[in-house]
C-alpha cells in the first residue's frame, strides 16, 4: 500500500508531460495551418485594374515609376486577341487617371497605336479605344494628335449603331475642341447624330445632344442643324416626363439654336428649310414648343424650370434686340393667350 502515493505522484508528472507535450503540439500544427494559409494566397494579379490602382498608389507613395504603363503598351504591340486587346486597353485606361506622371510622359506615337485601334474588327476593342484616347484627352499635348482621329470616330457613330460605341464616341468628342477640318464630316453625319438623339437610350442621347448644343455655335454649321429632318415626334424630347439631366441639355440646345438664328450674322441670308426639319420642329409656325416650355416652367428640377424660361425669353425677343430679359411682351413669339 505504500507504494501508491508513489505511483499517483508518477502519473502526476507523466500527465503534466503529456499536456506540455499536446500544447506545444497544438502550438506547432497551428503555425503550420497559418503557413500554409499564408502560401496558399492567390498570386498578385498585376492586370487587374484594382492591382494597377494598388500598385499605382504605392509606387506614388514611394516616388516611383511602376512602369506599368509602358509595359501595357508595349503589350498592346504585341499580336492578341480581341478580348486581350479589350482588357489592356481598359487598363491602359485606368493607368492613365491614375498614374499622371507616367501617362504625360507617354509619346504621340502611343496615341497613334491606341487610335490604331479603332480599325479592329471587334466593336469591344473600339470602345476601348475611345475610351483610352478619352483618358489621354484629358493631357493638353495630346489634344491635336488626338484630335487627328476625329474624323475616323465619327465615322464609327455613325455607320455603327451599338450605343456603348454611341456614347464612348460622343464623349471623347466632346471633351475636346473640334478642328475646322473636321465641320464637312460633321455634316454628313448629322443626320445619324440626329437620330441618336431621337433613339431611346438616354446616356448616348446625352453626349449627341451635347455635341450638337456645341455645334450650333459655329456660324458654318448653324443651317446644317437646323435644316436637319427629324422626326414627326421630335418635340417629345421636351416632355416634362424625359429624364431631367436630357430636358436641361434639350432646353440648352434649343436656347442655342434662338439665339443663333437671331444674330445678324444668320439673318443676313434668306433661308429655306424642309417641312420636317428642326427648324418647323421647334420655330415653325406650326410648331408647339411654346406649350411644352410652359409646362416645363413648373417642373420639380429647378435646372430645368431655369433653362426653360431662358429658352421663353429668347423666342419672345425680336431678332433685332437679341436675347435680354426686357424685352417687350408685344413682341412675343408664342402665340395670344399662351
């Protein structure tokens, strides 16, 4: 009996052993697991556009050249497929916004590859590319080589009706100034700029009535504009239940187009106009813009309740005086009693 406290004690050390011993193992398997996880990390994809931003951002920090700009474009060089194509050039994209150093350090002959892709079979590569030469727009040097390619984008808008290309097209137009020599293109296309404009899809009608506000600008291009047919249903773009960013944008070209056909310059020629064009729509002594303006002035967005009464004043104005506020009322254009 005496050798039993003996032996307890023995199996007291042994236990303690034990646990020390399943601890440290415990401690061990975890590190491995962690390890593991650890290695087990997808690898950094550089080609993501979030890598690109990462990286971009941490090259900045430090001062550095990430390079990877000029390692997208000479990928761009090398022969790919379209969605290749497509993927590079949405990151050479984005690499442009982010890394401003790098892209204003990039050649008119970068540009000149970019814009070389317009020419691709694929309508997702020209997209792309639209987009790109809009990122590089955005760096005043590249303007006038850019600028080189406007001829060719609006020849895609308008032999190409997918509105991504629409849009992508219209908005590198019009975040740039348009050359002269571009204004005979401009009137041939103005008709399918016209039907954009009249199409269903509000982003791509947007940017085509921007671009065509901007146009009615030029003294040259004026009568083009408003001799342009349209639709019988044309004056259903100033309906007050039309999204508000196009109304404002509609009011605006509108009030440009009065304002043009007013000045002395215009009126210094006798012109004719076709029976369907936008000049009946909108002027025409048939035409019923005076009742969608007036209902217009009441609409919730104060944006457009505000380009609404500029476009009033300006048809109220004889042509003599031009567009001023005080203009008499005896003067009006809208009809007695509107």
């Amino acid at each position: 009996m005496c050798c039993i406290p003996q032996r307890l004690g023995q199996m007291d050390i042994y236990k303690g052993v034990v646990s020390l011993a399943t601890g440290a193992g415990a401690i061990y398997l975890l590190y491995k697991a962690i390890k593991a996880g650890i290695k087990c990390q997808p690898p950094l994809c550089t080609t993501s556009p979030i890598c690109i931003a990462r990286l971009a951002i941490e090259r900045e920090r430090h001062g550095r050249d990430s390079g990877e700009l000029r390692r997208l474009l000479n990928s761009l060089e090398c022969k790919q497929d379209a969605y290749a194509k497509s993927m590079i050039l949405h990151s050479i994209t984005r690499c442009v916004y982010l890394l401003e150093s790098e892209a204003s350090a990039c050649t008119n002959d970068d540009i000149a590859l970019v814009g070389s892709m317009l020419d691709d079979k694929d309508n997702s590569v020209k997209i792309q590319a639209l987009n790109t030469l809009k990122a590089f727009s955005g760096i005043r040097k590249f303007r006038l080589k850019i600028q080189e390619h406007s001829i060719k984008v609006l020849e895609l808008i308008s032999t190409i009706w997918d509105s991504e290309l629409h849009i992508a097209g219209l908005r590198l137009l019009n975040n740039m100034p348009l050359p002269d020599f571009v204004h005979p293109q401009l009137r041939r296309v103005m008709p399918a700029l016209m039907e954009i404009l009249q199409s269903d899809y509000i982003l791509a009608q947007v940017q085509a009535i921007r671009l065509l506000s901007n146009l009615a600008q030029k003294n040259d291009l004026l009568y083009d504009i408003l001799n342009c047919q349209v639709q019988s249903n044309f004056l259903n773009l100033f309906q007050s239940t039309q999204p508000g960013s196009l109304l404002f944008e509609v009011l605006v070209f509108a009030e440009r187009l009065s304002e043009g056909r007013s000045s002395p310059h215009y009126r210094a020629v006798k012109w004719h106009y076709n029976e369907q064009s936008v000049h009946e729509a909108l002027f025409g002594d048939d035409s019923r813009l005076a009742d969608r303006l007036l209902a217009l002035v009441i609409h919730p967005e104060e944006d457009v309740q505000i380009q609404a009464c500029k476009v009033i004043v300006s048809l109220q104005c004889p042509p003599e005086v031009g567009v001023r506020p005080s203009c008499p009322p005896s003067h009006s254009c809208f009809n007695n009693g509107e």
